[in-house]
C-alpha cells in the first residue's frame, strides 16, 4: 500500500468508528438548570476519550491491513480487479 492508500484507508475506519461512538453514554442535561445550551446537548459528552479510542483503534486495523498486503495475504487491489 502507498502512503496515499494508508492515508485514505485510516480516514474510511476513522470517521465511521467516530460517529459510531458519539452516542454511547449520552445523558441529557437536565432542562431547569442551563438554558443557555440546545436540549440535546449531552451531560458530559467524553470526546477526548473517543477520539482517542477511535484513533488507537483506526491505527491498528490500518496497521493490520498493512501487514496483510504487505506481505501478500491479502490485498484490496486483488479483490477489486477480481470482480
């Protein structure tokens, strides 16, 4: 895989994990206290603990595909041409 491929690899696994993960501990904020905020803000979003979690994870299914076409078991190019 070129650096290119990597790159764009990284970004397709990224994104959709990210927003798999936004919702998951989601607690409204109750609405008599702050009404300067939307009502579906979240109590304590945690995006920093996401976005670490869905970058740690992104790298190493990239990684592991790397390992895969690198040494030819398995290759997104062959599969593709194949169909």
């Amino acid at each position: 895989m070129s650096l290119l491929e990597i790159i764009i690899f990284f970004l397709v696994v990224w994104w959709p994990i990210f927003f798999i993960l936004l919702p998951i501990g989601y607690e409204q904020l109750p609405q008599k206290k702050n009404f300067r905020f939307a009502k579906s803000a979240p109590k304590k979003p945690n995006i920093l603990y996401k976005f670490i979690f869905t970058t740690v994870f992104s790298i190493l299914t990239t990684f592991t595909f790397w390992c895969l076409s690198y040494f030819n078991i398995f290759s997104l190019k062959r599969l593709i041409l194949s169909l």
